[in-house]
C-alpha cells in the first residue's frame, strides 16, 4: 500500500469468491483502490485504519433487488427513511424499490419522478427503482428505461391493490416483447390466476386452509407460461420469490435450452415450514405461501446447486391493523413480511446449519442479485468496487426482538426467534451509516439508474 488513504480496513477475515482471506484493504474516495496481504500490508498515511477482531468477518455491503418501501401514497406502512435505515442495520448497503404498493404505482414517467423525489435525501443506503408493468402501460415502458429503471415487475393474478393490474397471457407477451427490445427484465410474480380461482379461497385462522389457496400448481403453471413466452421472445424473465421447489426441473431445463431465466428466493421459505406456522399466525402470511418442510429443504437444494440464483427479502410491510393479528384470519390479513433488517442472520443461522458458508451466502446475497440487476460496483469487495462492507459475527447469537428493529411497522413472523449471527457495522463508500436506536446518523444513499453504478 502507497498511502494516501482515507480509510485503511484490517480484517483477518474478508469474504471473497474463494473463501475467507485476511486482507488489508484501502479505500479512496469511496471505492476501493488497494488490497494487500493482511501480513505484507503496511499502512502509511492512511487517514484512519480500522482492525476487525478476529471473531468479525468483512463481507460486501448486501444487494436486496426485491424491497416493497411504499413511498408515496402508503408511507404509513413503510417509508424510505425506515426502510433503508433497516436495510443498513441489516447489512444491506443496496436496494431496489418494487413498483408497487406506493401510490401512484412506479409505471410511468411521471410516477418515477415522484417515487424519486420522495426519496431524495432520505435513504441511508443507495436504492435502484424498477418500473411496472401493467394492462395499457406498454407505450410507458420505453421513457421508464430511458428514465433508469432497473427492469419491469409484472403480475399474473391480481396484485393485492387495486392500481396496479395484473396482465393477461397477451398482455404479458406484448409486454415481454417490449422489455426484450429495450434489453433489461421482466420480473414476474409468477402464479396462475385462473389456478388459484379454481380452489377455496382462504377464510379464517387455520393456516392450512390459507396454504390450500394458493397451491404448488399455482406457481408451476405460471412458471411453465413464462418459460414459453420467454422462449418465443428472446426477453430476460426474473421469477420473483420463488415458494414452489416443484418448478425446479423445469427451470433448470428451460436454462439448458438458452432460455434466460434466472430466479430469486427469499429468507422465509428458506426458514420456516408450514407445519409449524400455528393458526392464527398472520405475520407468516405472505404470497405465494410458506409451504412444507420437505419443499423448504428442495429449495435449500436448488440454491446449492444453483438452479435458484439469489435470495432478497421481499419485504412488504404494512400497518398491524392490516395484518388482523387480533382476529387471527388468514383471509384477510395483508400478505408481506418484514424482513430487511434480518435477512442474513437467518440465512446464515440456517445455511451454517445445512453446511453453507460464509462465501455462499454472499454469493447469494450480494455478488449475484448485484450482477442481477446491472450493478457493476456493487457485490463483491475488489479495487474498483464501491467499498460498502458489512460487518458481521458470525458466532454471535440472539435474540429477535422487534424494539430493535427499524421497520416502521417491525411486526415480523421473526419475532422471539433466536438467529446466529450479528451485524455490527456498515459501510457505505467507506463511511459507517449504522446506529444504535437511540442514535442516528445522516442519509448518506444514492439513487441509481440502469447503465450506473
């Protein structure tokens, strides 16, 4: 190292694609501009260095490419200054902003600028946007990319609010064509709507009942369409939150017939299993369902081996009054779980468990959803990066309590759960952007466009 550094990091564990190595590590302005053998590095000039002990680890900031922040319209449920703030606490240095449940809705031009402005000088961490697309849109799709939208959402089935429509199977492909001419992704909530029609509708407090609603073959037939439509499109397709470990087959061999498909997953299907969701449980509502132990543990196989790509939060938060905790009914309970804040303390409690590491698990959440949605200087700790790092113990355990969590609304099925694992700093451009909740700190992100950083 040369010198002239404004932060110098001495970690004798720094996460990389290969394993754990101890590395020193400037940072100039910002991005990271040296690396250097922890034992061969000395640090001359630096403005400030920083040791992390030997029971800390040095991970890339995290990439959540599937946050619901609600600003405008509903920021009573969720709002940027919360979210983001979270999202720090959790390790999470980037988000990405789903088009709904703000109002309006982030599906033209003009929504774009108030969603943004809304944003402007709030955020703790950076935040990327993505459009929508919904029925009688298609001529917005264009000034949305143009504007710097990270792809498009769509749904298959009715969204949970009325402003955001869901497109049909001509809708769809009409809209796919579009997204594949401007080269960017269509996301998909992916379940069949006339599948979930066909069954029961969820009513009352026995989960069972909410998880007969909406079925494995929901999903599988969504995802079989998409496949399709991709396949005579040539269009990108991202399924979002993926519940059905079913679907993986087909996945994997629309992958090995060129289609372009990647897939996420989130923390709670990952975590918890139907059986042990107790009636009345609406914090664990969530759309499509937490399913069963045995589909829980076909997922963990599918994200080992690769046919599932990333693992984001989907947090949706809302009011608890929406959540109907005091009734108790899974039919009309709001579907979304707050979880920014505590996605890798539960990935990794479960990972460690089932023989994961470290370097996995910021594959998962950091190095892919960045390489996901375009962003070049995100996900990884290398010269060149930005220098968002999270500091994390990975041996040190505790306790969920929802008083230590930012959400506006920190009702979350993680309650009283205890997790492995505790972040204790984080960075963004080499400046820590994380406090304790008595304490705060100023908002320090930036708002991101396709083709930035």
């Amino acid at each position: 190292m040369s010198g002239g550094y404004d932060l110098v990091i001495r970690a004798p564990r720094v996460i990389t694609a290969d394993g754990e190595v101890a590395w020193a590590i400037g940072i100039r302005d910002g991005i990271i501009t040296a690396i250097d053998p922890l034992e061969q590095a000395a640090t001359p000039g630096a403005t400030r260095v920083v040791r992390l002990g030997d029971d800390e680890v040095l991970m890339p900031g995290l990439v959540d490419t599937h946050v619901h922040v609600n600003e405008p319209g509903r920021t009573e449920w969720e709002g940027f200054r919360s979210a983001t703030r979270a999202a720090g606490a959790g390790g999470v240095t980037t988000v990405v902003d789903m088009p709904l449940n703000s109002i309006p809705p982030t599906c033209d031009v003009d929504a774009l600028a108030v969603k943004r402005k809304s944003a402007e000088g709030q955020c703790f961490v950076d935040v990327g946007f993505y459009g929508g697309a919904v029925p009688g849109n298609l001529d917005d799709l264009d000034g949305l990319h143009d504007a710097g939208v990270l792809g498009f959402k769509c749904f298959l089935l009715p969204s949970g609010v009325e402003e955001f429509g869901h497109l049909g199977p001509d809708d769809l492909e009409a809209a796919m064509r579009v997204v594949e001419s401007l080269g960017t992704t269509m996301l998909v909530h992916a379940e069949d709507a006339a599948a979930v029609e066909d069954v029961p509708g969820a009513d009352g407090r026995a989960y069972s009942t909410f998880l007969a609603s909406r079925p494995r073959a929901a999903e599988n037939l969504a995802i079989a369409r998409v496949i399709e439509v991709a396949r005579r499109t040539g269009c990108r397709v991202h399924i979002v939150h993926l519940a059905s470990a079913e679907a993986l087959p087909m996945i994997a061999a629309a992958r090995r017939d060129g289609v372009a498909l990647t897939v996420e997953t989130c923390p709670h299907y990952l975590t918890f299993a139907a059986e042990e969701i107790a009636d009345g449980a609406t914090a664990f509502k969530c759309c499509p369902p937490i399913r069963e132990a045995d589909n829980r543990e076909a997922l963990w196989r599918g994200l080992a081996d690769g046919t599932i790509d990333l693992v984001v939060s989907d947090h949706s938060p809302c009011t608890p009054d929406l959540k109907r905790t005091c009734s108790g009914d899974f039919g009309l309970a709001w579907g979304g779980i707050a979880s920014v804040q505590l996605g890798l303390p539960a990935i990794w409690t479960a990972a460690r468990q089932r023989g994961h590491t470290l370097a996995e698990v910021a594959r998962w959440m950091a190095e892919r959803p960045a390489a996901f949605a375009g962003l070049s200087s995100k996900g990884k700790i290398a010269v060149g990066r930005d220098a968002d790092f999270c500091v994390f113990a990975p041996d040190d355990g505790f306790t969920v309590d929802t008083g230590e969590l930012f959400h506006k609304n920190p009702l979350t099925p993680y309650d009283g759960r205890p997790l492995t694992g505790r972040v204790r700093a984080t960075w963004l451009r080499g400046n820590v952007i994380t406090a304790d909740i008595e304490n705060d700190v100023e908002p320090q992100g930036r708002l991101l466009a396709n083709g930035g950083t």
